[in-house]
C-alpha cells in the first residue's frame, strides 16, 4: 500500500473494500490502462480519468433557492513575486494581523516568523514534545480569535502518543528562539499514524476552532462517531465540543473522511474541505454539520443516498490535495503529487465551471495556500518534506495574484 504523500511501501496499513462508485465511473475505469499511485495511499495501482460530471456553467439555481453571482469560467494566476525561500519541511502558515507570516516546520518542530517585504526569517522557538515521523510532525498553525488580546498561537502535532492541539503565547520581545511561552494543550487523544495524521486547524467566521483529522491508517476509525479519527472537529478555544455540534457532548462535526488537510470558508461563511483519496478520487467538499462523507465505503461520488458527494473529484495523480483557500469567489486547492494550484469557481456550495490548473510543476509540490487579502494568495511549496526533489532555494513562500 501506497501512501499519498509518499513514494514507497508504507508497513502496517489496511487495504479494506468498499462500495463501488457509480457504474458510469466504474466502466470508465475499465477502459484505462492501470498505472502506478505512487505518492498516493493506493494499493491498487490503478489509474482512472478524471473529468466527472459537474455543475454546468450557468446552470439555474435549484428550486427555491436565489441564484448567486458565479466567478467567471478562467481565471488566472500570476506569481508576483518570491516572499522568501530556504524553509525547511515548511506546513502551516499564518498571517499575523501586523504583518509577517508564522511558518511551522513539519520536522524541527519549529515555528518561523518570515517578514513578507524582506524575506528575513526569525525562529520564535521550538514546540516541545513533537515527535517527526512519516507524515506527522508540526503541522497546522492558527492565531487566537482574540490575538490581539492574548498572542495565542495554537498548533496541531504528532506527539510520541497522538496528535494533540496546544496554544502557547507568542512574546515578540523575547530573544528569537525563546518567543513562544510553554504550551498549554487544548486537545489531545486524536489518532497518530506514520500516515494520515490531518493536522489543519483553522478558527472560523464564529470563532470556533475547526480540525481535520485522519485515520491515521486504520479505515474503521471514520465511520466510528465515537473517534476522533477521520474526522472534521469543531471545538472551543479552550477545546471543548463547541456549542451547536450535531452530536450531542461530541467534537465530532462531520465524519467519514480519509485525511483532512484543507479548510476554507467563503464569503457566505460555508465551510469547503479538502480530502486525500486512495487509488481514485480527491475530493472537495462542502461540509454540512453532522453528514457522513463516505470514507471508507465510498471513495469520490457514491450512489448511495447516506453519502455527502464531493463538490467535484480528481485523480490521485492529478491532486494529493493539502490546504485551500477561498478568493476571488473560487476555492484555491494546493496539490502535492499533482504539483499543481487548482481552481475551483463556485456557485454556492457546487462547482460552477470546470477546475482549471495552474503552477503545473512548476514549483514542484504544493502544501499550503492562505488568503493574502483581496485578490492575492500565499501559496507555500512542499520540496524537502522527504517526497519531493528539492531545488535551489526550496522551499518557498510565493505571493500570488489571482482572478
């Protein structure tokens, strides 16, 4: 078996069956030739097309509803400028209200503040207790709700046990190296892996802290309600199950899913989430409170009516989708095996044209991409992480100008 950011045999994961997609998908499947899902979680070896059956350009609201104004069918992406380079395992990244963007390294377990005119890097310091291994490490950042008050910086990692979430106050007027005060955790009891560890945090438009997980491996943890595995979680600052869940007494926000690693919410406040398939299907989705997302008995658009279906899918080869971000009234999906930026033009909560790509190797592998305000993104690569081929200044913070 095959692990989606990696390029060789991972030991100790489970190969499951599951349902079949749809008999349209699975014929075309047939007539393709099979091919190697390296950099995937596959076992199967099998390559399938891409190109489902999507929302049409300018097709009418569904009854009842208000049609809303759609982005335009292409887009396009220029890259303004290299912010900064020589990041090393670069993961999270967060914009501080005052300038400067905070960098987690997946495996020093360190947190950089990189100064977006200058590109000067300054180490704020060390989280204590990361255990890099495999997929897991320092991965997701996210400031406070409240920063300006209290400088909290909350951060999602592997530890020798599981993964947990910890905030720790971030004091500018220390020494570098020695700005991050001792951590207090938040949440912790989230399944680890040497695959599949999720690890994106992100607070929304109500102030909640939303966390996508994986099932570290082990597929029977998404359909498990009562795990936090393989899940999307929407907690309190102080990590309790945020009010309004749709489980009673439960983190727990929505289930079935393989692993998480992108969250984005758009102008009407909808949250999207981006998903790592098996063999087939990427997703993105559109994430209702309390639905079951199907992994891991469906994988990409299922005909069965207990599963939420993707806003759209994509070939393992294509995606290995990480963050995303919403602008310019389209999601903006960072690829890693696919090494390439997709946009997405939305109409609600459906796709409203067809993705189109940008950046196609161009900068190698893509993990991270943030709102930067109006039309710019910041799009972060993914080179020396131990899957990619690194080149001369690897890895990179760009700034992107986008339509």
């Amino acid at each position: 078996m095959y692990d989606r950011e990696r390029t060789r045999p991972v030991e100790g994961t489970m190969i499951v069956q599951r349902r079949a997609v749809p008999a349209v998908l699975a014929a075309a499947a047939l007539l393709l030739t099979a091919g190697c899902s390296s950099d995937s979680g596959g076992s199967s070896g099998k390559q399938t097309s891409a190109s489902p059956s999507r929302t049409a350009p300018g097709s009418s609201a569904p009854p009842g509803q208000a049609a809303e104004e759609t982005p335009a069918a292409k887009g396009s992406v220029k890259v303004v400028r290299t912010v900064a380079e020589g990041l090393d395992s670069p993961w999270g990244l967060a914009p501080l209200p005052g300038g400067g963007l905070l960098v987690s390294s997946r495996d020093d377990g360190t947190i950089v503040r990189v100064d977006e005119k200058t590109g000067k890097k300054t180490e704020l310091g060390e989280v204590p207790g990361v255990s890099a291994a495999g997929e897991g490490g320092l991965l997701g950042i996210a400031l406070s709700p409240d920063y300006a008050s209290d400088h909290m910086v909350y951060a999602y990692f592997t530890s020798a046990s599981d993964n947990r979430i910890v905030r720790m106050i971030y004091d500018e007027q220390k020494p570098a190296g020695e700005q991050l005060g001792a951590p207090d955790t938040v949440y912790k009891g989230i399944p680890k892996g040497f695959i599949h560890n999720g690890g994106r945090i992100r607070f929304g438009p109500d102030k909640m802290l939303y966390v996508g997980t994986g099932e570290s491996g082990d597929t029977g943890l998404s359909q498990d309600k009562d795990s936090v595995g393989g899940k999307i979680l929407r907690l309190t600052p102080e990590g309790e199950p945020a009010p309004g869940n749709p489980f009673p007494d439960s983190p727990v926000y929505s289930y079935g899913h393989r692993n998480v690693q992108g969250l984005a919410w758009d102008g009407k406040q909808r949250l999207f989430a981006s998903e790592f398939g098996q063999d087939t299907w990427d997703e993105l989705n559109a994430i209702k409170p309390g639905d079951n997302y199907g992994w891991p008995e469906a994988e990409g658009r299922s005909g069965d009516k207990q599963f939420h279906n993707p806003i759209d899918q994509w070939t393992t080869a294509e995606a290995s989708p990480s963050g995303i971000a919403y602008a310019e009234g389209s999601i903006w999906m960072a690829g890693l095996r696919g090494k390439r930026l997709w946009r997405i033009p939305l109409n609600g909560t459906e796709a409203s044209a067809e993705p189109q790509a940008f950046l196609e190797g161009e900068y190698g592998r893509l993990r991270t991409v943030v709102p930067a305000g109006g039309d710019r993104l910041w799009l972060v690569t993914s080179n020396t992480d131990g899957r990619g081929s690194p080149k001369d200044g690897d890895d990179r913070i760009l700034e992107l100008r986008v339509t």
